[in-house]
C-alpha cells in the first residue's frame, strides 16, 4: 500500500495498492518452497533452475550457468 508519506509527494491517494514486478521463475520457485539446500526446475515462460544459498556462504561457480 502506498504510505502517506509518498503518497504526499507523488500527489496520490494514501493507502493505494502498489504493484511490483518480478521473474515469473523466482515466484515460481517461492511458490514451491524452494530453500537453502534445494533446487527446484521450474517450467513457465522459460525453464529455469531455481536454488537459493545463504548470502554469508561463498557459493563455488558452476560452469555453464548464470544468474544470481
């Protein structure tokens, strides 16, 4: 919802829903329960694997992937 505070300064209504967007893969990959220590395969748009690490541990490159 949008604060008063923004609200204010954009000259809109307080209390506005706000949309946001994102990858249809990483909801997908939340809707699914993905965890540190998991990988899901999602199948949408596009097929993707999903797998989340803790930002305090070095996660080791895989060779032939990318995305973060």
């Amino acid at each position: 919802m949008l604060s008063k505070v923004w609200a204010a300064k954009l000259g809109l209504r307080a209390g506005m829903p706000i949309a946001m967007g994102a990858f249809d893969a990483h909801y997908g990959a939340v809707g699914s329960g993905v965890r540190a220590g998991t990988l899901v395969k999602i199948i949408g748009t596009s097929t993707c694997d999903c797998a989340v690490a803790s930002a305090k541990e070095k996660v080791q490159d895989v060779p032939g992937s990318a995305g973060s």
